[in-house]
C-alpha cells in the first residue's frame, strides 16, 4: 500500500533506528541460499492428485523509502541480513540515481521494484479513497501518468526490472467509463515501460482479484504483473489471499509479505498487524505460491515508526525463513 507521507516517515523511523542494531551473522548468509523444501500446509479436503511444487529457492527482502538518503535506507535493509529490496520513490533525478546505484553495489542488494505514487493525496479509506488512489480519479490521472513515465525512466537508468504501484479502486463493473478510463490510463503506463524493458506490476488490494484480472486482460500487454500483497485483500475485504490466487496467480511476480484484520467498520481499511498475528494463513499461501511456481521474493512490508518496526521485521525474518525451509 503506497502512502508517501506515511511510509516515508515509517521508514526513516526505521532507518534512523539502524544504528542501534547488530549485524546477522550466518542467518544472513543463509537468505541467499533458502531451503527448498514444501513449507507446512493444511490438509486439503478436495478430491484429486497432489499438486506439485517448485523447488525454487526464494530470497526474503523488504520495501524501503529512499527518499533523498539511498546510503541510509540501503543500510537499513544490509543490516537485516536481506538480499532484496523494493524502492520507493517520488524522486527521480540523475544524481539522486547515481547515489542509489552506488548503494545497492556496495551493499550487494537486488532491487526488485521501483514503487511510486502520486502526486496528490491518497486517502486509504473507503470513503475519500476511490476519490484520491492511483490512476481512477481523473483529477490527479495525467500528473500520475507522468509521474510513473519518470519512474520507468529512472528504473531504467539504475537497472530495476519493474514498475509498481496501486492504480485505484478500479471499478468492478466494466461498463463504467471510470473503468473504460483506467484501463486505457494503465496501457498508456504499461506500454511505456514495455519500451524500456520493464514489467509494470499492480498492487492488491483495492479491487477484488477478477476485477484486477479483467483489467489486465483489457489493458492487453504482455509486460504486466501483479505484486501480490497477502494483507491487503483482508484490510480492504477484497477477498481471501490464499483463495485470490486461484484467480490471479499466474500473473504474481512479486510479494507484501504483511498480515492484517479485517475492518469493522464501513468507513475505515482493517488494521495491519505483524505476521502470525492476523487473518493471512502464511503456510497455506506458501505452499500456494510453490504449487504456481512463483519466482520472485518475499518482500516484507510493516507499516509501523520508531524502534518496533525493526523489532517486528526482525521476527517476521524469522518466522518466513522457517517457514520456506
């Protein structure tokens, strides 16, 4: 979920905080390596074969904000052991690219995303958001457009494989203009970063999983994917993420490993929680995730400031690298 005030201070909170916290030793090491081995899974009650699964071995990461500081945040994720990253941004100039680039080589750190949004507020509720999130609002459409054209370019020039972010609360009926909108905004971003030999990738969340479906299909490239953040269709009520991958699962190429509450209320999102405290069964989605053989990283996101957010990651590591294992 992309909330440029919010994250960037959560994540500035978090580097700040990297001082105070020692180096893993050989369970750093050991995330480069990961166990192949089926992560434990409930029994199935249905009929048939037992799926397959991949042997992949995954790499854990995290989503940092850069900022103006890449020494700073690319410090915090080398210091929790992590191969990967994904950047977030709203900043894209050629010096502040030349300072990332030479902070991930000297930390050795894989970026696996670009994430952006904006400009203009985002609003995550159910009320103020369908008007203010991603590329649906036509007020602020054409600035987030442009924005993301510069995103593409600015990956490009560092080297990052994909462009990512929420487009909206996209409108499940397809007959809505708003739809018919969004999805020829999405072509327009998607198409640009095909030029620059990237993926554009949609984060989950704000619409229902065949609603995403359906989108990409209309936007009909052959360079789109989806981050799958395993928390968001539980804060939003979008569905359940374990069975949303039955519907978009062979188009995740990327991972929020997040946990969360579903909301009671109508106005306000659920609430996020650390991992194995929330609605997500992790074993059974990755065991899911083995059986579709996916590629890509386990990317944790935790949207919390000051000391615990470290505290909290630090566990969540834990709790993924034995779960994979």
């Amino acid at each position: 979920m992309f909330q440029t005030n919010r994250r960037n201070f959560l994540l500035a909170s978090a580097a700040a905080a990297v001082a105070g916290i020692s180096q893993r030793t050989a369970g750093a090491k050991a995330l480069t390596t990961l166990a192949a081995s089926p992560a434990p899974s409930e029994p199935s009650s249905a009929p048939g074969p037992e799926p397959q699964t991949s042997n992949v071995a995954w790499k854990l990461g995290m989503i940092t904000g850069v900022g103006n500081d890449p020494e700073k945040a690319l410090s915090t994720v080398h210091s929790l052991g992590l191969p990967t990253c994904q950047l977030e941004m709203t900043t894209f100039t050629p010096e502040l690219a030349q300072r990332l680039r030479q902070a991930l080589d000297r930390y050795g750190i894989i970026p696996t995303a670009l994430v952006t949004g904006g400009p203009g507020p985002d609003i995550y509720n159910f009320y103020q958001g369908p008007l203010t999130c991603g590329l649906v609002p036509r007020k602020t459409r054409a600035a987030r457009i442009a924005r993301l054209k510069q995103a593409s370019d600015f990956a490009k020039r560092i080297g990052i494989p994909a462009v990512q972010t929420h487009c909206g609360f996209i409108p499940a009926n397809p007959s809505d203009p708003l739809y018919k909108e969004t999805v020829a905004a999405i072509r327009e971003v998607a198409s640009y970063c095909r030029k620059n030999g990237q993926m554009f990738r949609y984060e989950t969340g704000q619409e229902t999983p065949i609603t995403m479906l359906r989108a990409i299909e209309d936007v009909g490239l052959d360079n789109q994917g989806i981050n799958f953040d395993t928390a968001n269709f539980i804060l939003y009520d979008t569905g359940n993420p374990v069975d949303a991958l039955d519907v978009v699962g062979k188009h995740v190429q990327g991972t929020h490993m997040k946990d969360g509450l579903f909301p009671t209320n109508p106005h306000d999102l659920g609430r996020e929680v650390p991992i194995g405290q929330g609605k997500v069964d992790f074993p059974r989605l990755i065991q899911r995730l083995r059986e579709l053989n996916f590629q890509g990283a386990l990317t944790i996101e935790r949207e919390i400031s000051g000391p615990e957010q470290l505290q909290d990651i630090r566990k969540e590591i834990q709790y993924l690298e034995k779960l994979i294992a």
